[in-house]
C-alpha cells in the first residue's frame, strides 16, 4: 500500500445511511435503463470492526437487499484483497490453514457478482489459491495477472459484457468490464502483465461490444489516475488498495472510486443509459456501513460459523480467543495509515513487548508490516482474539547484536519505508535533529548494541532491509528465541500495563 496523498479536485460525500431503499428512483416516464452497483474493496474481516460499530459483512449484505428492492439491476463488485491478510485466515481447519476459505464462503453467500485480484490474493499457497478459485460462485475478471506459464488462469475473464435489457423497451444496456491488480506480490505461480497495455487491449476488444466501460482495479491511485487520463472510453473506475475512500474525477471527468477497508463504507453507483443518445449518467454515492444496518441473518449464519471454526482452532493452538486480557481507558491505534507512518499508542506496546524477553537488550525493532489488525481497538475489554488480529502471523522473538554504523541505516531506511510494511517501529530509539539516538544517548557508529527483533525482520525479506539476514558480522543472531511468541509477548504487556 502506498501512503495517501491530498488529492486534487477530490470530492468525498459522506452521508449518514438509515433506510437506503427509499431513495428516490427515476421517473415512470423516464426511458433509460437504470443499473446499479454496489462495489467495495479490501475486506479482511468477516464481523464488524472499530469494536462492532463499523463494517460488517452481514450489513452490507442487508444493503445488497435494500439497493435490489429499489432496481432488481443492481450487481456488486469487489476491487481485490480478500484472502489475506487475517487473523481467521491462519486458523488451522482440515489439515490446512483457512487463507481466505472463510471470505470466499461468506462471499458466495453474499451473492458477490464481480471480483478482480487484490496483490494480498498471492500471500496464500499456490495450492490455496487454486482451491479458492474453485470454490468462489462469483466472476473474476482479471486483465493482466496470469498463471506463471502466461495463460489466464482457468475460469477467469479477461473482460465481459454485462447486458441489462429493459422489459418495457426491449432496448439493452451493454456494460463492458475489465480488470487490472498492481504487480506488488510475486510469487513463482503469477506473472503480471503491463496494465496500460493490458488496458488498451481490452479497450480495444470491447469496442463495438459496449455503451459503457467500467474498469475494476486494485492499484495505487496515482496509477488509477494515469489509466483515466490516458483512456477516455472508460466511464467509472471502480478501485482498491489504499484502505482509505477516495472519489476523485479524472480524465474526462470519469469518477475512480474507492471504499474504506473491512467495508466501513462502500459505493453505490446508478447508472442511467439512454439508448436514444448513448449517453449515460452516472451517480456515485458514499455510504458509510455502521450499526445504523442490521446484518442479514442468513450471511451473519454464515460468518458465525467460520467465527466459531476459528476459535476452535485458536484453542487448539493455546490461546483463548475469548479471554479478556486486560481494561484499557484508551483506544489503541492499529489502523494501517497510522501505524506505517508513524508510532501510535499500540505500535509502541509492541515495540515495549519486544523487550520482555531479553531484559538486555538496549532497543527492539519489528517492521510495522507485521500488524494487520487495521482497526482501532475502543477503550475496554482486550481479548486475546484482538492481539491475534493485531499478529496474525505470529512468530519469534530474537536477540541479536548489531553495529552502530548498521543500526544507523537500518532506522534511516526504515523511515524511507514510509507508507509500506517495511516501516519500522522500535523502542528506545529517537531522532534529534537528524541524529539518532537510544534512550538519549547518541548511536555510536563502532560500538554493538543488543536489539531485540522479531524473526521476519531478522530475515532481510523486507524491502530494502536485506542486510538484516544470517551472514551480515554486522549482525548477529545470538538468541532464536525458539520459545517465544511475540502475540504472548504483547498479551503480557498489556496485562502489565
């Protein structure tokens, strides 16, 4: 994920929604065919967030029913990152961990239309991603992500042509999709193709076919915006990636449309065609998803049941999920915009936990990629289920000792990572004026130090931080911490603090 930028000419509407289905609809006396989508982006969890006011599956699920009670033509689409990363998704169920089964049930229960591959869909296992493509109902429609032979992957559509026919004209609404994900994951089984010219060929199969062309995207915004200026045909851009609501008009003034992550808020977007000129009006609207909606019983079985399947499986592996560990009296800041660009209250009681281990250590460093949980966490009850989807992947504790002149460039590049996962969190280090410091005394560049680091870091798999690895004399990996886990880690400075 890139880091948000202020958006030119940006126009965000936000209303509060409480019974969508009486909106006001066309004119009887109107002639044009009138479609509606409901599309929504970077969906993680399967229950409400922000301590159950937000979000909701089930609630949008009750929107779906709102919106075709008003136009039966209503489809819903989804601009990537369903799969991982979650804390349900690392739950251990038949012989495998879930890797987005649960989203992909819960989905199809929805009655999802339209999906296109979000760059988190490749965390998963060949294997899992290939029995997720079989057991999602819905469409995938991907223009420029491939198996790594170059063939499209089998049942994916490359574009399609959505026809709406109207009952009373007879005359049809032809709305032509394709769909593009930003080559930010690279596994050995996917192979990306250039999305400008991924674009122009699509757009150029399309022509002829269609009234209207709708791009369904998980890329950064600023390459949204590219696509738009450079290709006029496309008449909505339906997107994803960023976690934060966009709705910027580019191009030739074509809406690009982006919903808060977890479905906090989602777009409604209606279409009218008139097939008398060809033209086609379209009218985004931001609809925040909160406790104002009730969650439709039936997809909210649905969730109950992978909700129940994980604990178990949380159980078996040692934590009580439901177990509160501690009473905060303030909110803790998890979301990703926050803790990939700066400390919050939560990033340093990770940072703090680190330590817990290793009383000798003199600093703790962890990439703030490891935190997924993307909420913030009400003041209250704190359960061990919120420290698993703080880390959901888990992992050691290390010590390793450190040169001063490395450990200088590590905290440097780790705030170039600014914006991404490889940003990193410590404790017990500053910045004054430009130098760096542990607990107030200046980093010298020939001394070692004691850090203590959680294991992927100490991997040197993040970006630009390779020299973090076995093999750098600069660092040293003195413990393994073969019996920690930085989730109980955290669980035990909470109940300190």
């Amino acid at each position: 994920m890139k880091k948000p930028f202020a958006v030119l000419l940006s126009v965000i509407i936000v209303f509060a929604l409480t019974a969508y289905a009486t909106a006001p609809t066309a004119p009887a006396d109107d002639d044009r065919i009138h479609v509606t989508i409901l599309h929504f982006n970077d969906i993680y969890e399967i229950t409400p967030v922000s301590g159950g006011k937000e979000g909701g599956i089930a609630r949008v699920a009750t929107l779906r029913k709102q919106l075709l009670a008003r136009n039966p033509n209503t489809i819903t689409t989804l601009g990537g990152d369903l799969f991982s990363p979650s804390a349900i998704g690392t739950a251990q169920y038949e012989g495998d961990r879930l890797a987005g089964r649960q989203m992909v049930d819960v989905l199809n229960h929805f009655q999802l239309d339209y999906a296109t591959f979000g760059n988190h869909e490749f965390d998963v296992k060949e294997n899992q991603f290939n029995q997720r493509m079989k057991e999602a109902k819905f469409t995938w429609v991907s223009s420029n992500v491939f198996a790594a032979d170059g063939q499209p992957y089998a049942g994916i559509k490359q574009n399609l042509v959505i026809p709406v026919t109207d009952k009373k004209s007879g005359k049809t609404f032809r709305i032509g999709m394709f769909g593009l994900t930003l080559a930010a994951n690279n596994p050995g089984y996917v192979r990306y193709s250039d999305s400008i010219a991924a674009t122009a060929d699509q757009i150029k199969q399309l022509s002829g076919q269609t009234d209207f062309v709708v791009a369904l995207t998980h890329q950064a915004i600023d390459d949204d915006i590219e696509l738009l200026q450079k290709f006029p045909q496309i008449g909505l851009l339906l997107g994803g990636h960023e976690h934060v609501n966009y709705q910027n008009w580019r191009g030739n003034f074509t809406p690009l449309l982006k919903g808060d992550a977890n479905v906090r808020s989602v777009y409604v977007v209606d279409l009218h065609f008139d097939p008398k000129t060809g033209k086609t009006q379209v009218k985004p609207e931001f609809v925040p998803i909160n406790d104002t909606l009730t969650e439709d019983p039936a997809v909210k079985t649905v969730v109950d049941k992978w909700m129940n399947i994980a604990f178990d499986a949380f159980r078996q592996q040692g934590f009580e999920p439901e177990a509160v560990v501690t009473t905060t009296t303030e909110a803790l800041d998890g979301l990703e915009s926050n803790v990939r660009t700066r400390k919050t209250n939560l990033t340093e009681l990770i940072a703090k936990s680190l330590l817990r281990p290793y009383p000798e250590a003199e600093l703790s460093l962890y990439n703030s990629g490891s935190i997924r949980i993307d909420d913030v966490l009400p003041a209250g009850p704190i359960t061990v289920y919120d420290v698993i989807r703080v880390l959901p992947f888990g992992g050691k504790v290390q010590l390793a000792t450190i040169k001063g002149s490395l450990l200088i460039k590590v905290l440097n590049q780790g705030m170039a990572n600014s914006g991404a996962g490889g940003f990193l969190q410590s404790a017990n280090t500053q910045q004054v004026n430009g130098a760096w410091q542990i607990s107030g005394t200046p980093i010298d560049a020939k001394k070692t130090y004691k850090l203590a680091i959680n294991d992927f870091l100490a991997s040197g798999k993040d970006h630009g931080l390779d020299y973090l690895k076995p093999g750098n004399p600069d660092f040293v990996i003195v413990n393994r911490g073969e019996n920690t886990d930085i989730r109980q880690m955290l669980i035990d400075q909470l109940k300190r603090n």
